[in-house]
C-alpha cells in the first residue's frame, strides 16, 4: 500500500512540473506571437533570409493558423483554472487532481501535434535548406523543454550529490 501510495505521489508530482513547465512554454509562445500578429514574423524573415514572396506565403498560412493556436491557448487556460480550483480545496480527491492533470496534458498534446503540423507546413514554403533548419529548431523549441524535465526524472538521471 506504502508503494501504490508513493507511485501516485511521484506520478502527481511529475505531472505537476510538467503542467508548470508546459504552462511556462505555452504561455510565453503564446505571448510571444500573438501579441503582435502583424509584426511577428519578422525575425523569420531576417534569420531565414526569406523573399518577400516566401515571406508573404508564410504569412497566409500563419495568420490561418492563429485562431486554432488562441482556441488552444484558451483551452488549457481554462483546465489550468479548473486544476487552479481543485487544488485550492482541501476536499479534493487525488482522483480529480490527476483527471484534471489528464485533461492538461492531452490538450496541450493537441496543441503540439497542431503546431508541429504547422511548423511543417510553413517549413515546405521556405527554401529547402532554410525549410530544414526551421523545422528542426521549431521542434527542439515545442519539444525539448519537456524532454528536459523528462530527462531530469527518470531512473537514468544521475542522483544528486548528497542524495545517496
């Protein structure tokens, strides 16, 4: 019973840091390109040495591609609420808690699968070496800050000194 009870409280807390970290990672893209959706891709065009054709096509299916991503962002803004009113009753089960950590984390796995797909779209409209470099360094940006925390908590990680 003492093992179940420590799994489900390393489950809760690993899916509790991810939440946070997932929540830092969404919000600050999120931020980042839609508070000025009319200046945002700017620097893509400056470090990807687009045309202004090229840049004008990515616009098209960038600015397509907005009302999904806010539809997204305000989707998870509004599970993390729920998880925010769980957690701030006492009388809430752990069965609730890691529902509403579910219902998190497979919104935010759309929200990823959707913007990877997108990342891929805008890749094709580029040149193809600059297709190439963008794509990788969109997906390292979507997926590499969980794979940090992931790395972090596995069996793998190396134990901290003192933590023997």
């Amino acid at each position: 019973m003492r093992r179940l009870l420590l799994i489900i409280a390393v489950m809760i807390f690993a899916a509790v840091a991810a939440f946070y970290g997932g929540r830092h990672l969404v919000s600050s893209w999120c931020a980042t390109h839609l508070a000025n959706p009319a200046d945002d891709l700017d620097w893509l065009r400056l470090e990807f040495n687009l045309s202004a054709d090229d840049l004008a096509r990515v616009r098209q299916l960038h600015d397509g591609y907005l009302p999904r991503c806010r539809e997204f962002c305000a989707q998870i803004d509004a599970r993390k609420q729920e998880l925010q009113a769980l957690l701030a009753n006492p009388a809430s089960s752990a069965a609730a808690l890691e529902q509403k950590l579910m219902e998190i984390g497979t919104t935010r796995a759309r929200c990823q699968a959707a913007m990877l797909q997108h990342f891929r779209e805008v890749s094709q409209l580029m040149p193809p070496e600059q297709g190439r470099r963008y794509l990788a360094e969109m997906q390292r940006l979507t997926l590499g800050y969980h794979e940090r925390i992931e790395r972090g908590m596995s069996s793998n990680a190396p134990v901290p000194h003192g933590h023997h």
